[in-house]
C-alpha cells in the first residue's frame, strides 16, 4: 500500500490551472451516481483529465474503498493493461493464473472509483476489461476518459466541448496561465475566440504571450489560423479517435507552437517524444543529444520548451512530462526526419543500462537509491523491454533479469514474470545472463506461490549457472589463471539460494540447509562480498530456525544484520527483523518478536512492499497476541488482513509462523471474547490501512 495517502485510495494532485466547468462537473458527479461506466469524451487538449480528476476527489469520499487513478497514455499496447490497473489499486499481482483474476478478487467485494485517463489508443481491450470487472464487482464504478466512448454496455457518455470561446471561463484560463489580468475587450479576448476556448491551444498561447505579449500573439494566431489546411501543420490526422472539426484548431495551435520554436527546440520535442513516462535533465541528455544538441546546447532547448508549455515544469524530484497529444505531434516529426527508429535504440539502450547500474548498486549503501530510481523509471524501463523484444531479444533478457527482482520485491511479479518469460523464449543467449533471468524467474514464481513451476525453473537455474562457470572458468584457465577454477561463483550461489528459498516455503527447512551451506562451504569469501553470498547465508539462517536451532539462527542473523547495518543494505537486513522475530516467538520472548517485528515493518514500507507488509503485520500480531495484548493484537491482525488482500492471496508465510499464529490468536480470541475480538478485527479491516500499519508501528505506550 502507498505509505503516503491520507485517504483510502490514490489520485494525483490536482492542476492548480482548473477553471470553470461547473455544469460539467455537476454532469459527471450526477452520472457517477447514477451509472457504474461513465466515459468523459472529448478531442485531444480539452480537459478531459482535469475534469475527470476533479470529479473524482469530490467523488472520492463517496467510496468506502477510495478512488484510484489509471494513466493508461503510458502504454503503447494492451500487453500490459491489466497490470498497470492492478498497479493502480494497489494489488501487489502475486497471484498466478489468468491476468484478469487477481484483480477481479482484488475489487469483488470492494466499492470503490476506478478512473482509466487515455483509453482512446486501447479502447477495445479496455472495454473487454471494464465489461469484465464490472460483472465481477457490483460495489465497482469506473471514471473512464477517451476521444471516443468505449462501446460498454451500460455506459454513460458525457461529450466535453471546448470553453466557451467568449466566456467568463475562457479568458480566466489564459489570464491564469499568462499570470496577467487582461480586459475581456482586447487581444486576450480574441485569441480565447480565435482558439475556440480549448484549454490546452489557450495555455499554449498564454506560453507565447508571457514572451511576446497579447497583441503580437493574436497578430500571428489570425495568420496561422486563416491560412488554408494544408499549412496548418495539420499532421495529427487520428480521425478515428477525435471530431475532426475541433481537432484542427488544436493542430494549428500546437504546430504554431512548433514553429515559433528554435530549431533545437523542434528537434528536442521530437525526440523527447519517446519517452512515456517522466524525465529527468540526465535521461533527456542521454537519449536525446546528437547533432547539433548535446550537452551544451540541450538543457537550453528544454529550458524553451518548458517556457512555452509544451514541456510541463519538473516536479520536486526534477522530472518533466509531455502531455500526450503533443506528444503525439512530435512522434509524427519524428518520424518524418526518419530518426524515429534510431532514438528508440538510444532510448532502450539507455534504460538497459540504467537497469545494469541498478543492479550492480543493489549490493551495498545505495540499493535504496536505485531501488526507487528503477520505480520511478518503470514506464520507460518497460517501453523499452517492448522495444528490446522485437529488435534485440539477447539484450532483452539482460535488462529483464537486471530489474525483475526489484520488481518482484515492488510487488510487480506479473510484469516480472511476463517480462522473463518473453525475453527467456525469444533469446537465445546463454551463460551469465540466461542464469540470472531464470534465478529472477524462478523467485518470481515462488512469490507466486507456484512451486512446481518454480522446481522446474530452479533446476534449469542450477544448469545454466553450472554452465556458465565452468565456460568462465575454462577461459580464465587458458588465459593462465586456473586459481579457484573449481570454487562455485555468484551464478551457483544464487541458483543454491533459489532451491533453498523454495525449499523452506514448502516446508522443508533440512533441504533449504543442505543445499545452500553445501555451496558456501564450498564457495571462497564471506557475507558481505557479493549479494549472492549475502541471501544464501540469510536462506541459511531462515533454514536453521526452521530446524529448531534457534539460539545459532539467533546468533548468525543478528552478525548478518550487523553487516548489513554497515553496509546500509536495506533488503536483506529487512528479512533477517522478520527471521529475529518468529526467533522470538519460538523462544518465548514475545517483547523481543515485537521489536523486530516493528523493524521490519519500517524497512518493508521503505521498501513499498506490500507482501513485506503483511508478513510483518502477522509477525507482530502472533507476538501481541502471545504477550496477552487481545485488542492489539485483533487490530494489528485486521490490518494484516487489509495488507494481504492487496496481495491478491490468501495470508500464508512460513509454515512455523502460521501454526503459532493460530494458536496465540485462539487464545486472545477467547481470552476477550470472540465478539469483541471480531469487531476490533473488522474495524482494522475496513480502516485505512496505512492508519492501521501507524497505529501498530507506534508500540506500547502509545494512543
């Protein structure tokens, strides 16, 4: 779950340039009371979104179960649609089967507001997936925005029109974005008609007017928009999707747009048209530079797009975006100077190699860095795996198998699994790069809780990485350096460390010991030499309580964690609170199992992890519930229950940590009654779950 709403729910921060639309608002909020599909439609520019987002936070209280957003402009096909939504609702996707099912579970019994922003390029697919989970959840409205409506029975279509062109609203809008107060009878008045009141054309002009003023941008909008079609830049020719009778004043405005721009400026908006989601000045540079833009010139030329609104300002963390109908006009220039195949290249090649850096940051102080560096980049690191598939499927699976497990720890194991599946089918590369998607593949499955198909991959794992050495291996022999030829690298290390972890979750904690303390003891060098090493000895630890050797686990994991702490790696120091806490419980000291518990709920929502969550809340409300603590314990378990049902799963976790679960919280049960028990518990439940993870964060002591 978002550790930062304060509601249930998650939408985005709302424009602050929202005008007027009053009758349209009361439209759409009367419709959603009304109807359970409601699709705001509407050219390309027209406000479409923000009156959509408006609705939706004056709607949101209205949902017991919140109101979410989709931005579905960021996908290029419908592979990853169901993905993207569960993603949006906060279902962690640990479910296996069929794309649809988890979310359908995840929303069956909830009532809540869906909003789908963008659909118009996947209409057909999101009609088949709203169709499907409305039949699947009654309590289920959705918000949807599209150029045209999606076809669903039941839907209730509301047409968007442009401001009025000589209205109050109009002229509010351009004053608002200029940050001028201009008189309604003078040239602000008649570019609000000449633009026939579209608010994005408006806020293109009111760019312009900032560095021209009022009179000379009304002076050239007459020439622009009084020249015959064919000089109107009138590239945007989706007829399909818009009325074309709206659309051309929209094409005018941005391709006047376009040509009041520097050259550089022209090339920069079409190469940036690449990119999906948010950038930074780094990305850009990289992705973008060639010719006549490089590093001296490009930040001057974002800096002029940004002036005249064609790029929105960089948000708190330095990030711009396009939004995507004139993304769109610099895809069509793009193509046109028929560089559009060269900066996609550039594009993925970039993104490969910010998820090769992530991966070799994992190990060491800035994980957490580049762990959420990959989050934040996940629209781009996905457009360009689509890319990598279809024109280079080796480096494919080298980009795959150097984010998935970031992705899996995020909670996004369908992308991860969808990803390493297409890249693993599609490659024919072997060696280092195979062994670690399928290691990738094989935790991805397991998180899933597939555990024959991830037998199958965990064996194929130990394959490829024996493979792999032993090339590696035979080459550094012939080059004459045959010293630890023998000794199992990263490769088997992780493979052992796989077979281990699927070990331990089917209950067989001797196979999990067997399997990675045969390879450490064979392997050279400690814990904190590579992240291999580091989670076999953590499966080791895992193993060694699930054998009843408690006071060794104890003692290896708090030397583990004491590494980790110096090292500042947060993932694995996060599992060992978890390992330290069902110590505790076993050992009878339900205080200590609290203390950790806390701990690894801190690194989990660090981590933003929800299956991490859960597990932790379990953990804590076994030790609260072995403590006496009945109602703590009822309300740290209902969150629990909150936290898992966004995981798509039914609460599991390892097999000792359930059955003392049970048995503690049938205590506390009948200790405070089962009524009162069922009350806390359903309160909790039904909550905020983030209130929930706060309250049992606090600890003892606290209200």
């Amino acid at each position: 779950m978002r550790d930062t709403a304060s509601v249930r729910g998650h939408l985005p921060d709302e424009n602050p340039g929202f005008v007027g639309r009053r009758t349209e608002l009361e439209r759409v909020s009367a419709a959603l009371a009304e109807h359970r599909l409601v699709t705001v439609t509407g050219v390309g520019g027209v406000g479409k979104t923000r009156l959509a987002l408006r609705a939706a936070h004056r709607a949101a209280e209205g949902y017991p179960d919140g109101a979410w957003w989709t931005d579905l402009g960021q996908l290029d096909g419908e592979r990853l649609l169901v993905a993207l939504v569960a993603d949006s609702v906060d279902l962690a996707d640990h479910t296996p089967g069929t794309a649809a099912t988890g979310l359908c579970r995840r929303l069956a019994d909830a009532r809540l507001l869906l909003v789908l922003d963008s659909c118009e390029h996947l209409a057909e697919p999101c009609a088949r997936l709203v169709a499907e989970l409305l039949a699947a959840a009654p309590g289920l409205t959705v918000l949807a925005t599209s150029r045209r409506p999606l076809g669903v029975a039941g839907e209730e279509t509301i047409a968007l029109d442009p401001l009025p062109p000589a209205g109050p609203d109009a002229l509010a809008l351009i004053r608002r974005a200029a940050g001028e107060d201009f008189p309604a009878a003078g040239p602000a008045g008649e570019i609000c008609v000449r633009l026939e009141g579209i608010p994005l054309a408006l806020e293109l002009a009111a760019a312009q007017i900032r560095l021209q003023g009022a009179e000379a941008v009304r002076d050239q909008l007459g020439s622009r928009l009084d020249a015959p079609p064919g000089a109107r830049f009138d590239l945007l020719a989706h007829t399909e999707r818009v009325w074309p009778s709206r659309h051309q004043t929209l094409r005018a405005a941005i391709g006047w747009s376009h040509e009041l721009s520097t050259p550089l400026e022209r090339l920069l908006w079409a190469r940036l048209s690449v990119f999906r989601g948010p950038f930074d000045l780094a990305s850009a540079t990289a992705v973008c530079s060639g010719g006549p833009l490089d590093r001296a010139t490009l930040p001057e030329a974002l800096d002029g797009l940004v002036r005249s609104s064609v790029v929105r300002p960089p948000d708190a963390a330095g990030r711009h975006r396009m939004l995507d109908t004139i993304r769109e006009y610099g895809a069509t220039w793009l193509d046109r100077t028929g560089e559009a195949g060269a900066v996609a290249d550039r594009h993925a090649a970039h993104f490969r190699g910010l998820a090769r850096k992530a991966e070799t940051e994992w190990h060491g102080a800035r994980q957490l860095r580049w762990y959420r560096t990959v989050d934040a980049h996940h629209t781009d690191l996905r457009t360009a795996l689509d890319r990598l598939l279809r024109t280079d499927p080796d480096a494919a699976l080298d980009l795959v198998g150097s984010v998935a497990f970031a992705w899996s720890c995020r909670g996004r194991l369908r992308e991860a699994r969808d990803g390493l599946e297409q890249a693993l089918l599609l490659s024919e590369a072997r060696g280092r790069v195979r062994a670690r998607a399928l290691w990738a593949l094989g935790v991805t499955l397991v998180l899933q809780g597939e555990s024959g198909p991830a037998q199958d991959v965990s064996e194929r794992c130990a394959r490829e990485a024996r493979h792999a050495e032993y090339a590696e291996h035979a080459g550094s022999t012939e080059r004459g350096g045959a010293a630890g030829r023998d000794r199992p690298g990263d490769l088997t290390l992780d493979a052992a460390a796989l077979a281990g972890l699927l070990a331990l979750t089917t209950g067989r904690p001797t196979a999990a010991h067997v399997v990675v303390g045969h390879v450490l003891d064979a392997a050279r060098g400690g814990p904190a030499d590579s992240a291999a090493r580091l989670r076999c000895h953590l499966v080791r630890v895992f193993a060694l309580t699930g054998l009843g050797r408690l006071a060794e686990a104890r003692d290896r994991a708090l030397r583990l964690r004491a590494l980790c702490e110096e090292l500042d790696e947060h993932w694995t120091r996060t599992a060992l609170e978890y390992q330290l806490a069902l110590t505790g419980l076993l050992e009878g000291d339900p205080a200590a199992a609290s203390g950790h518990a806390r701990a690894m709920l801190e690194g989990t929502r660090r981590l933003g992890a929800s299956l991490g969550v859960a597990l932790g809340l379990d953990v804590l409300a076994t030790a609260l519930a072995a403590a006496g603590e009945g109602e703590r314990a009822a309300d740290v378990s209902g969150t629990g229950e909150a936290y898992w049902r966004s995981t798509g799963q039914p609460r599991r976790g390892l097999p000792g940590l359930r059955a003392l679960h049970e048995k503690y919280t049938d205590t506390v049960r009948a200790s405070i009654g089962e009524p009162a028990y069922e009350e806390i518990f359903v309160r909790a439940l039904t909550g905020l779950p983030q209130d929930g993870l706060d309250r049992a964060l606090r600890g003892p002591g606290h209200a």
